[in-house]
C-alpha cells in the first residue's frame, strides 16, 4: 500500500493499531486506569494518554540525518522490513522503529546493564545497582567501544544512536509509553538520549545469563555444610557419552582444511571435525575442600559430614568441623544478591538451555538444508527477541547487508536468523568462563604469593528517585576481579569460615570473594553480529564468529549451496593442571590463575559431517577424552539433544526425507525422558489405597507425551516432584532448599548424643524458581544411576504424619505416588477425569518492573496469561518449571524458527509475545497464542514476499 503524503513528526497510530477489539480493551483500560487514578490521584489517564504511544506505521516521517528515503513495511503482526540505499540510514531506522515500539524496554536494560535501575525504580533496587556497579559492565562496554571495535562498527552504533534519538525528540516521557505515565505518579523521571555504549552493554547481561556453571560452582560450595565428597559426586555425575552424543563426533583434526582445499562446496566433498592438538590439561580442583582449621577454637574439621549414610533429613555419622561448616555460609551473601537481580541477568539454571539443529539437504524433502533454532530463556513481557529485516536496496560492498530474524531491542543488526547466503542458529554452549576466587584480606590490599598488593579501587554514586543518594566503593584485584562479597553484608562474612587446605592462609578477618569473568575484558562481540550478518560462506561464518568472544555460543551454520556446519566460538580460559573449576579457587595462589584463552584454530567444529545433521542443544560439545582442554564440568546432560537425534534418525532410518513442517513438529515434541524410565517401575508397586491405585492406573499404556489436556502427565509429573523432594531435597543444606518450606533436623553443630527431641527446625532460603533439585536432566541421569541401587542410602526417607518411612527404593516411590496423590487432589480436585497438566504447567507473562513490582491493579493492566501448556523439564518442547518450588512455567523457548536453504520464502517463525512493548497495542502478544499452540508464521524475506505480505508502509525521509 502506497504511503500517505502527510508529512508527520510525531507518532499517530496507523492501520495496524485499529484491530477489531481495540475499542473494547480500551474501554477496559479506561476503567482500570481511571480506578488508579481516582483512587491514588484523584485524576485518570485518558485514552488520548495511552494511544499517544502507539507507533505510526504509515505516511512520512521526516528525520534529519538520513541521506536518503527509508521505506519501513510491516506486516499484520507488526514485524518490520526496512529498506534503504546506505548501511548508515538502515541502521538508523532500525534504532528509530525498536524505539517506537520497545524504548521502555530498552531504557530499562540500559538503566540495568548500567547499575542505574534505583534513578528509575526507587531505593528498592539500590542493592541490585551496588551489584551491578561492581561488575562494571557499562565500563566494560565502554572500554570496547573506545578501543576494541571496528571503525564500521562504530559507525552503525552511532547511526542506531542517532535514530533512537530521532525519535525521542521533543516527546514527553509520558509520549513514549504508558509505563512512563506509571512512574509520573511517583517521580520525575525523565528519559536520556541513547548512546552506542547503551546497545554494546546489552550483551553484557546476556553475557551473564549464559555464562556457564557459576551456579553449580556456589551451589556446590554450599552442599559441603551437609554432604560428603561422594554424596555431593552422587549429585553431579559424570556425562553420559556412551548414551548422549556429544556435538562434534566425526572427522580428523584438519578436515576444514581438507574440505576447502578439495573445493568442498556441497555436502558431498570434505566432512568431519575440527580440532587442533594442544597441551593436556584437566583434573580435580585442589586445595579448596580439604581440612581447614576453624576461625574460633582451636580444633579442626573435615569440611564434610563424615559418613556417607543419610538418614532422614541430614547424613549420619558425624558432623561438619568449624572450617567446614563454613562453605554453608561463605557464599550465601552471593547466592541472595543474584537471586534478586531482575529476571534478565538473575542468576542462571541449570534448566535453561536452547535447541538448535541442522539436516543436510540429502535428507530434506527440498534437497538443500533445513535449520532449526529455538533459545531458551526466562519468560518475560515484552520478549526478549525483536524480529525484523534489514535490507539494502543494492546489496553491494558498500552496502552488504540484506539479513532478516531476531534482534534485541537497543542493539543494531540481526543475532540469529539468515541473509541471502547462510543461516544460523545459537545455542549456549556451557562453557565454564567464570571462577570463584578466595582472597585473603590484608590491611588495604589483599596476599598474593607471599607479598601484599593493593586493591585498585572506585567510587560510584548511585541516584535514587525519591531519596538520597548511596556512595560505594568498589574493589578489584590488580587483575580486574571485582570483590563481590563487598556488596552483601552476609558477604563481608563470607571467608571467615570458608574450608580451604591446611597450607592456606590465616583467615583473619576473613576471606573475600572476588569474580574472573571472561566479560569483564573488552572484547568484540559486537564486531561478530555484522560481520555473520554479512557473511556468505562457511570460511567467512567461522571467521566471523571467532570475533563472538562473549557469551561463548554453539554456532550452527547452513546454506544455499547446500553445506552445513557447527562452530565453537569465544573467549575460553584455559586453567592449570590441577583446577577445573568447579570449586572457588585460592586467589593467593597465582598456580590457579587463568593462563590464557584457547585459540580458536583449536576450537571444535564440524563441516559438513557423513551423519548429514548436526545438533546443538546443550550437550557436552565434545568428548573430554579427546580434547586436550577442559571446557567445563557442568554440562547439560544430553537428554533434549539425544532426543531431537533420535527423531532425525528415525526419520532417516526409515527412508523418509524432512520437511519443514517435520521440524517445526520436532519442535513441539514433549517426550518424557526420564518418565519412560520410572514409569514401568512406579506400576510394578502394590498399592492399597483405592484412591492413589486409581491415580496410578492413569500411567497404563501413558506414551509419555506431556500434551497440556493429558492426565497422565499431570500425575506423572507430580510423582516425579515427590520422589525428588523424598529423596534429594529433604536432604539438602537450607541455603538450596525453596523458601519458608520447613523441616526438623539435626543440628549442625551439635556436641553430644542426638535424639529427635534435640532436633531444630530449619526452613530453606531459595527462591522457588532457582531452588534443588530443580528437576532438569542432571536429576534425570543422578536417579538413572542410582535405580539400580535399591537399598541406596538415598532411597530412604523419614515418617511423616500419617505417611510411612522409607526404607528402600520401592518404598520411596509407592510414597512419593501417595503423596502426589495428595497433592493433586488438594490442586485439581478429587475426581482425576478433571485433572490435566496444562492446569498445573502454566505461564504467566510479565511486565519485567512494573508487572513485578507494581502495584496489583498496574500488575492486571501490564501483565498477561496463565496459558495452560505441555511440555516439560528437559523435553525438546522445553517448558521449563522447577521441580522444587511448583509447577509453573519459569523458562520457556523464546522464539522458534525454520529456515529453508531451498526458498527462504518458505521458511517460518514465531516469537513469545509480539513486535510491541506497548501494553494495549495488538501487537503486545497476538503471537502468544500461535506459539502455544506450536504454529508458526511465513517469514516472508525476498522483496516480492515481503510486498505481498506488507500491512502498513512508513517512509522516513531526510
């Protein structure tokens, strides 16, 4: 549709804002707000006041800057196309049309990566900003603008900067959206012109969303104060290799060498791995967990629980020395301060992950390849990712890019999606980039070999609307390691007890706790997302991603000449000898500092393999046996990759060839891994009571799919919480334990006989989100190993109330179906034809500051949902929930997209909620439904696709 002639600068809502049901929303808001204000106000925002914000989508707006005319066409879910004749304008209008529809969001991740959420928010995220300002990440960002990116870099940072600000020009906040109006109420705040450092600062936060076992290395540090070596390996067993494939299993060390020399342009010539060989490196962390005398008294302790043997809620057979006991309390501070960051850098699970694959054409219906890509992430409102194209009229070496898929909201370029050549999915690869350091505090400096240096301070000011201000400092290593245990008075503490080897030492006043992140040095991340966006050969991708330093992603590759590829890109440290990372290290020891990063010529990938696919989806990438470097301990444990295998195989097994619509369904599989493995033995018990029999016949001939109207499922899955908590959780030290959920126990610092009239009760402290055992795989394989120990310490379980003990396996899980029973009933009633697992297994979107901390009538106007969903825990349809705190959806996939090497006009995609950030837009969540239901939309990309499916037209003109 041609563009209207009126020139215009400022919003006006266009066609796609006046859908059907738009007035009656807006009557509803009208109401709710005019409560708000009638109530709190004694005034009402008006319809004008919540439509001021919606984007104009048609006609002409003139921004100065732009060389030349820029056509923006959206479709009927507001996704846009933009088109212009210089790198400069495309990147410009970008900034101009994500801020017309996100800027609210955006303004908070700056305010966020920045530690400046309390200017916005008020006193209550000051902590949060203490934390943040001490990992610097704005620094960062800073330092790799100033010196580490490219010229053209910089020059698309600055044009996106430019057209944000275009668009900010002249509105109040008030203007940009109706969270802006919220926050009136309560202060000034007034919104700032964006910078380049803003959008580079945003991968820090994903940075640290996906950076690997930091807490598996904290959570495992805490589990000393109650378990020994054994129990706590019992918790973290060892990679199934010989069941999960790792990523990269084919080839010799120079196949993309070989590939390339043999003019490998299809899938038919050069195949294998990539590997180079390196120095040996791996074992056992040393001298953090061994006998540490104790900071009052004068005796020592083991730093473990003694016996083995578990009983009841605590082991038997001892009890943790003074040292010891420590680790329950060293890192404790950590654990509280990242458990309240906002849901996008909070502290991470090990549930979240992401699938991707890719099928080489041999075995697709369209003979060339098909990629699939679905990242999984926390669910929030608006989501995380932006789709649009970025299209150069003329694609050319002035003006390369002609790409299309998922951005982030304030960062320019495409993440993941395709160009004319290549496509591209991402999934994190688990790498261990972080380390824990202990450090001994002497007068103002801290002790390193031998001598004391001084700290490298600065002062911070943090600005809080409605209040005073806060002054910190901030404490780093002369290395660039920030004290985190600065900013938490439990953390002040947190080395007094910590169990270290009898050669540490003296603690003094403590030990603190300083963080080596691969983030925290500058590096060029941002330089990787236009040069994959531009990329069009495999040789091109790999030297494209080697520029990916932070996070550290699995980067699978295919294109239109019919080649696919995997690449393991990003900074990784490579660690001495004897450490492996998985434990807080001695920071006066510089044996245990990183020396170095592994080159990426000696990373791992795969061109082009003989097995015709490859899949990423969070498995160890290689064998550790094979690789000469340790990349981490803290693998996801390949149940959703094995699967996903699985179904490739099987289709190729039986002659069949893929389509689209084949992996879209792959997709949506909801398989229960761990079911197939329990179920036949949960049906073998003899139960008594007619009411739990009757729960459990639900289980006979169950095919173990998790649909969200599946009965079966709703049971299965609450038996399967149960047998966790029975077994696992009543077990665990309080600190990883959910919330307010009490047990009586014995002391921990008991000093003669025990009886239970001596024991104390004990509540957890975890957030139910983040708390053990959260039933991701790495459950799935610890009960695995353990099925076939039936009289296993662990299997046993105390009395309580009318339920009886454990004594053994069978009995523990004839408990844990009684108990379930139980519970369900008290969640969805007596008669189980009612019960279902979509009325358990439910996602909630919210608003990510408002809808979280607002008051409860803003809550209803941001937020949205339940939808009741299938899927699970570790399915490939991974709609993630924590088996320790409930059974709500708490990590879902994000996005989910199909790319067709054959027609890219044929691919497909969705996103969790919708292209707008503006509550009562239609564009807010109408694809939410789409994605529950696991349909998809056409991706439109060429121009005549993109015409055809065009809704709306915005020209901006110079």
């Amino acid at each position: 549709m041609p563009p209207n002639t009126t020139a215009s600068t400022g919003d006006k809502p266009g066609k796609s804002g006046r859908k059907k049901g738009r007035k009656a929303r807006l009557i509803v808001l009208v109401l709710v707000l005019a409560i708000i204000g009638g109530i709190a106000y004694g005034s009402y925002w008006s319809v004008s006041t919540v439509r001021a914000s919606f984007p104009q989508t048609e006609g002409t707006i003139t921004i100065p800057g732009l060389s030349g005319p820029v056509d923006v066409k959206r479709d009927g879910y507001g996704v846009p196309q933009i088109y212009a004749d210089t790198p400069e304008d495309l990147f410009m209008a970008q900034g101009f049309v994500q801020a017309q529809d996100r800027f609210y969001e955006m303004d908070v991740r700056r305010h966020m990566t920045a530690g400046r959420l309390s200017e916005m928010f008020g006193k209550s995220q000051v902590d949060n900003d203490a934390f943040l300002r001490t990992l610097g990440w704005d620094r960062v960002a800073r330092q790799e603008y100033d010196k580490k990116l490219s010229d053209s870099t910089k020059k698309y940072l600055q044009a996106y900067t430019r057209g944000v600000n275009a668009y900010l020009k002249g509105k109040d906040a008030e203007d940009i959206s109706l969270e802006y109006a919220a926050l009136g109420f309560t202060s000034h705040y007034t919104p700032q012109p964006w910078t380049p450092v803003d959008s580079v600062a945003w991968l820090k936060a994903m940075a640290w969303d996906l950076r690997g076992n930091m807490r598996d290395e904290v959570d495992r540090a805490l589990m000393t104060s109650r378990l020994g070596p054994q129990q706590i390996k019992d918790l973290y067993p060892d990679y199934p290799y010989s069941r999960n494939k790792p990523i990269v299993t084919e080839g010799q060390y120079d196949a993309l060498a070989q590939a390339f020399e043999a003019g490998g342009s299809d899938s038919s010539s050069g195949s294998g791995t990539g590997l180079s060989s390196g120095t040996g490196l791996g074992g056992t962390q040393a001298g953090t967990t061994g006998t540490g005398t104790g900071t009052t008294g004068t005796g020592t302790g083991t730093g473990t629980t003694g016996s083995p043997g578990i009983t009841g809620g605590v082991p038997a057979g001892g009890t943790a020395g003074s040292a010891g006991s420590g680790l329950q309390s060293q890192l404790l501070g950590l654990r509280d301060v990242m458990q309240d960051l906002p849901t996008a850098v909070g502290i991470n699970g090990s549930g979240i992950g992401s699938n991707s694959w890719v099928v080489a054409g041999k075995y697709t219906i369209t003979g060339k390849p098909l990629l699939a890509n679905d990242p999984h992430l926390s669910a929030s409102l608006p989501g995380v990712w932006y789709q649009m194209g970025l299209h150069c009229r003329t694609v050319s070496a002035k003006c390369p890019f002609d790409v299309t898929g998922y951005t982030f909201a304030g960062m320019p370029g495409v993440v993941i999606g395709h160009n004319q050549a290549i496509a591209w999915g991402l999934t994190n690869s688990g790498v261990d980039v972080t380390d824990l350091y202990l450090e001994k505090i002497s007068g103002d400096g801290y002790l390193r070999d031998g001598k004391t240096l001084p700290f490298r301070t600065r002062e911070e000011t943090i600005e809080v609307a409605g209040g005073a201000s806060k002054r910190i400092v901030v404490r780093e290593t002369q290395d660039g390691m920030p004290l985190l245990s600065d900013r938490d008075d439990e953390l002040v503490q947190v080395g007094k007890k910590a169990t270290v080897n009898t050669a540490a030492p003296d603690r003094g006043d403590g030990y603190a706790v300083a963080l080596k992140w691969t983030a925290l040095e500058p590096g060029t991340t941002m330089d990787a997302v236009f040069a994959i966006d531009r990329a069009t050969d495999f040789g091109e991708f790999r030297d494209a991603a080697a520029l990916f330093d932070v996070p550290s992603q699995n980067l699978i590759y295919a294109d239109t000449k019919n080649n696919i590829g995997y690449t393991l890109p990003g900074r990784i440290p490579v660690r001495a000898k004897d450490d492996d990372g998985s434990v807080p290290a001695p920071g006066w020891d510089s044996h245990y500092d990183w020396t170095g990063y592994i080159e990426q010529d000696e990373l791992p990938y795969e061109y082009n393999p003989k097995r015709g696919y490859i899949v990423t989806a969070n498995q160890a990438v290689i064998d550790q046996d094979t690789y000469p470097y340790t990349l981490t301990t803290d693998w996801g444990y390949g149940t959703r990759s094995q699967r996903i295998t699985d179904l490739i195989q099987s289709k190729i097994d039986g002659g069949g060839k893929i389509s689209t619509d084949d992996m879209r369904q792959m997709q949506m599989d909801n398989s229960s891994e761990i079911a197939k493995l329990l179920v036949p033995m949960l049906l073998k018990i003899d139960i008594d009571d007619k009411d739990v029999r009757q729960a459990q016949k639900l289980l006979e001939g169950w095919d173990y799919t998790q649909d969200a109207d599946s009965a079966a499922a709703a049971y299965f899955n609450a038996v399967w919480r149960n047998i966790l908590k029975l077994a696992f959780g009543d077990k665990l030290p309080k600190e990883l334990r959910v919330e307010g959920e009490c047990l009586w126990v014995e002391p921990a610092d008991k000093t003669g006989p025990v009886d239970d009239t001596s024991n104390v009760r004990e509540c957890g402290e975890r957030d139910p989100d983040q708390a053990q055992p959260d039933g991701s795989d790495r459950w799935f394989e610890v009960v695995r190993n353990l099925v076939g120990k039936p009289d296993s310490d662990w299997w046993k379980a105390p009395a309580s109330g009318t339920r009886p003990k454990a004594d053994n396996r069978d009995q523990l899980f004839e408990r844990a179906m009684i108990d379930a029973r139980w519970e369900l009933t008290a969640k969805l009633g007596k008669d189980i034809d009612t019960w279902s697992w979509g009325r358990l297994h439910r996602m909630f979107l919210k608003n990510q500051t408002l809808g979280t901390e607002g008051p409860g009538i803003l809550k209803y106007v941001l937020n949205r949902g339940p939808w009741k969903l299938g899927g699970g825990e570790a399915a490939v349809d991974a709609t993630g929930w924590n088996a320790a705190g409930g059974y709500d959806v708490v990590n879902v996939p994000s996005m989910r997209m199909v790319v067709n090497l054959a027609d890219l006009d044929k691919s497909k995609w969705i996103n969790l909620t919708g292209a707008s950030g503006h509550a009562y837009s239609a564009h807010y969540t109408d694809q939410t439904d789409l994605w529950a239901k696991g349909e998809m939309l056409p991706w439109s990309y060429s121009s005549k696709a993109v015409d055809q499916s065009t809704h709306d037209t915005l020209v901006l003109k110079p």
